[in-house]
C-alpha cells in the first residue's frame, strides 16, 4: 500500500466506484477505514480516517469524498494508507496510475 500525507483537513476520495463493504474500526490498526468493493475482485482500503462520511452498503462513485484523513489506529502521523487488493491480495497501488 501507499502512505500518502495530508493533515486533518485533507479529504479521501474514491479511487473508482464501487460499494462500501466495510466502514468502521477494528483492532486491525487500520484504526478507522473504509474497504470498497468493485467487482471482480478488486477491493481499495482507506486507513486511519479521522471521519467517516459512508456506511457499508452504500454506493460510491468515483471521485466521491468518503472520509477525513486522520492518525486512527497504529500510526505516526495524519495521513491515508491506500490499499488495492485482487481476491485479497494486496498489489502495487502503482501500477494503476
């Protein structure tokens, strides 16, 4: 995944549209996060929100500002830590852009 900074006014956008499948914190250290689904596998995790503006189960567009970034969880500064995972494995966010 990427660590990418920002501070507590720095908004988290949808990579892509999907559904929200997870949005909570657990004790993952992800602190609070959100996971959306976009079919055929492909899943993106966004960690360590400050505020969370989505609900699981909701629909998501592109683009669209789902969560507050923040320093939930296991972290040492306010940032997102950014996932894309394919059937649960995570790969090189990288490789999308």
């Amino acid at each position: 995944g990427l660590d990418i900074e920002g501070d507590y006014s720095s908004p988290i956008y949808a990579a892509a549209s999907g559904t929200v499948s997870y949005a909570s914190a657990d004790r993952s250290g992800y602190g609070q996060h959100i996971v959306i689904s976009h079919g055929n596998g492909v899943t993106t995790l966004y960690a360590h929100a400050s505020k969370v503006f989505v609900r699981a189960g909701q629909s998501i567009r592109q683009g669209q500002t789902i969560a507050m970034q923040g320093c939930t969880g296991r972290c040492t500064g306010v940032h997102v830590h950014y996932e894309i995972r394919r059937s649960g494995v995570p790969v090189n966010p990288l490789a999308y852009y």
